[in-house]
C-alpha cells in the first residue's frame, strides 16, 4: 500500500526525506519551516506521519511512539516507494531512526543523513545513551545540534565515543527545537536558516548535484 506523503519544493530536485519528532507530527511549525526553507534552496523535501501519529491525527488522541523497528519499516517502505537516490534525516526521534536505518541497512538509494537536535539520551537520564551506533558509523552524517540542548548538549557530546566522520554544526544557546534564548544575541530564525544552508549543501554534496 502506497504511504501518504507531502512534497515540498521542485520534485525533480535533490531528494530529503525529513521525519518528524515523537510529539509532533510533519506539520509542526518546526517541520513546515525547515521544509520551505530547505524548498527555498532549491532541495525536495518529502514529510510524512508515521502511523501512530497518522491515528493520532484521526481521533485526537495522543499516543506514544512505536518501538524503533516499527518506525524503521515504515520509513524504510517510504525509502522504497520513492525509488530515487535521496538523503534521510528528521527531527529528534526522525533523526534518530533515520541515521539507525543508515547505519544498519543497505539502502542503495539512501546516500546519506541528517538529524536535527539528536536525542542523544531520554530527557532528565544523561546516562541512558542512544549512541550505540554512532560509534561505529562508517558513512557521512550531518548532526545540526544546539548547543543547551537538554537531550545532548556540547558539554555532553564532547564527552561521547562517536564516529570520527560526523560532521557537525554547533548552533549557540540553542535548545532542542534550535531556539537560542533572547539574551544570546541570535535567533530561533537565524538558526533555521544557518540550519537549512548547511542540510542543503549535504544533500547536494552527497548526491552529486
């Protein structure tokens, strides 16, 4: 059965698959802005709901997420129906499931991924890492993180045992969504918009376009 999806941006373009975060579906405001700024650079973006947010969505009640394989099907069976090289990534719990398919399977379609404020461990429990295959990662990720962010902050991730070939924008006083505090002289905007020109290059560069 064919998954329902959203495509923002010029479809032939470069192809990024962004999920979405385990609280909020593909149409947070978060979502709906890294997807038109990224539209803006000229990359097609594809967002979608996995399928407990799709009933969630239907009867308004809200549910806790999958466990990880089942999100990793039905990401992977998106990957799939699209046929088309691409670069995957997503937000927080999106990111996450996004870089464990990367790492795990071979997906000769998926050249690459992004994640955007990783969950590096559950809120409030630093010592339960979700690092396991970040150690041993043997293709290009993009991590954009910023810096307070309270599931994996600079201080924390610096402590880490991660791969030497992550790449990594660092954005200042951000939090878990990427939003600075005002007092930090910067912008949850500016942040998104250094966000989506350095995810807009990855894409390209990993696609060889």
């Amino acid at each position: 059965m064919s998954k329902n999806y959203q495509l923002d941006g010029p479809d032939d373009a470069p192809l990024f698959i962004l999920a979405h975060g385990a609280g909020a579906g593909s149409d947070s405001d978060f979502m709906q802005q890294m997807a038109a700024l990224l539209a803006q650079r000229g990359i097609a973006v594809v967002r979608f709901d996995f399928p407990y947010m799709e009933q969630s969505r239907m009867d308004g009640k809200r549910r806790p997420p999958s466990k990880a394989p089942a999100l990793m099907d039905d990401f992977r069976s998106l990957i799939q129906q699209l046929g088309r090289p691409c670069v995957i990534g997503g937000k927080s719990m999106g990111g996450r499931i996004a870089s464990m398919i990367y790492q795990h399977e071979d997906l000769p379609q998926v050249k690459g991924c992004t994640c955007l404020g990783y969950p590096f461990h559950p809120p409030g429990k630093p010592d339960r890492l979700r690092t396991d295959h970040l150690q041993t990662l043997t293709k290009p990720l993009l991590i954009v993180q910023g810096t307070r962010d309270a599931l994996g902050s600079q201080d924390e991730v610096r402590g880490y045992a991660l791969a030497d070939n992550i790449g990594w924008l660092w954005l200042e006083d951000g939090n878990h969504d990427l939003k600075p505090r005002k007092a930090s002289g910067f912008t949850q905007h500016q942040h998104l918009l250094s966000a989506a020109d350095a995810i807009a290059a990855f894409v390209r560069q990993q696609l060889g376009r």
